[in-house]
C-alpha cells in the first residue's frame, strides 16, 4: 500500500488543527453537523449529478484504489519480461503457453496467450492498445469526479454561511447571539475549502499519478510481449524495455533482474 495520501492528508489536518490552536481557537468549533452535513452532502450529490449511474457505482472502489491500492512499478516488469524472452529463445514461443496461464497480470497473461497463439503482430498491439485506452477512460472519469468535488465544495461551504448569515439576520434583535452565530456561518466556508484543497483535490490528482504510472508500465509489457514475438534478442529486450525508465528506475530494473538470477541459479 502506497502511504503518501494517509501521510499527506493527515499532515494537512495537524497543520491546520496546530494553527488553530496557536491562534487561541478551539478545533472543537470546526465540528458543526450543519456545515459538515452541508458540504459533504451537498458536494458528493452535486458531482454525482454529473456523472452516469454506472460511473457512480464503482466510485467506492476508485476512493479504495486511491487511498489504499499498491502501485506496481514498471521497473519491476523488466525482469518478468526478459525472463519469458530467455524462455522463448531457449525453448520457442509455444513454451511459454502453460507459464502464460500462472501469470496473475491480466494484461501480460493476455498478451503472451496471443503470442503463443500466432497472432498477428499488428492485432496484437491494437487490442492490447485499446486495454490502455480503456483504462485511461476508466481512470480519467473517476479522477474528474473528485476533481469536480473539490470544484463544488467551496462553493457549497458559501451557501452555507449566505444561509448562516440569513438566520444571522432573522436574529439582530439579540446581539448577544450574533457572534457565535457569524462563527458558525463561516465554519461552512471553511469546510468548503478544506474538503477541496485537503481532500478531493489531492485524491483526483493521486488518481491521475496512478493511472500515468500503470500506463507507462503497460506500454512497456507491450512493447516487451511484441519483442518476444518477435524473436528478439533477450538482451535486446532489456535494453529497449530499459529505455521506458528513469535512470533511477533502471538501476532498480537491474537490481531486481540480478535477484531474479540468483534465485534461479539456487
């Protein structure tokens, strides 16, 4: 599980609790069921007016994913990938068919079964192209979803304090009530911008890093299954998947193709 949202988000809160406390303010004051109510409720409906269904239905799933999923490298997939070239130089491609079915990556599995199977090199990368296209709609859908949340928070926290500040007025014949009840019209605006800026915005934006990363490490196992297709050179292989990485990715590329070695050698 990549930690950078828990980590991030939970820094954002204690700054902002810290500096409420330094100011003199009580961070109980932010606990205001009708701003939270408001806000949350408000933002979540009006976001999901925008969407379909369908779409709204796998947005727990994609706020799991985002929070909680484990972002597979594509430095890790170089050795996987040049371990089948070696196979399939050894042994040809029709030996890979049984250790194709073991593969628990569903686009790798795909790719090397049409391999094995004589597909035409050609289909290959258009079907496995539009698994790609597929998932970028798939990811760009549900990081425009909370994109428009923290558009519609804000905006939703002032229509709390305009309906805060009604009640306000309704009330001017007692002043001694009017503070508190100002603070407690603001607290809406204040929920608003924070739901955006600590919450939605930073989850649509992991989103969009996740997704850039299981892109970038699928085009590389296409480029690597058409390769073994192909019949390249296994340390062909490797160099041109290598060159899809940073240099850092590559030393970690290497590392991890090393441990593969030497795991098969024991």
């Amino acid at each position: 599980m990549d930690p950078a949202s828990f980590i991030g988000i939970g820094a954002a809160l204690f700054a902002l609790m810290v500096s409420m406390i330094m100011d003199g303010g009580n961070p109980a004051a932010l606990m205001a069921p009708t701003a939270i109510l408001l806000t949350f409720g408000g933002t979540i409906g009006a976001a999901t007016a925008g969407m379909l269904m369908s779409d709204a239905k796998g947005l727990p799933k994609i706020l799991k994913s985002a929070l909680t999923a484990k972002v597979t490298p594509p430095d890790d997939a170089v050795a996987v990938v040049v371990s089948f070239a070696e196979k399939a130089r050894r042994q040809g491609l029709l030996a890979l068919e049984e250790e194709a079915r073991q593969i628990d990556d569903a686009f790798l599995r795909k790719g090397i079964e049409m391999a094995v199977d004589g597909s035409d090199p050609e289909e290959i990368r258009d079907i496995l192209e539009q698994d790609v296209d597929a998932m970028k709609a798939r990811h760009r859908a549900g990081a425009k979803f909370f994109a428009d949340m923290a558009g519609f928070a804000p905006t939703m926290g002032i229509i709390g304090t305009v309906m805060g500040l009604l009640h306000v007025l309704q009330n001017l014949s007692t002043p001694a009530t009017l503070g508190p009840m100002i603070a407690a019209a603001f607290t809406a605006t204040l929920w608003g911008v924070m739901q955006a800026n600590v919450f939605w915005l930073p989850i649509s934006n992991k989103l969009k890093r996740t997704s850039e990363v299981e892109v970038r490490r699928m085009e590389l196992l296409l480029e690597g299954i058409l390769a073994i297709q192909a019949g390249a050179n296994p340390r062909v292989v490797e160099q041109r998947l290598l060159s899809y990485l940073s240099p850092k990715e590559q030393e970690a590329a290497k590392e991890a193709r090393e441990a593969a070695k030497a795991k098969a050698a024991a």
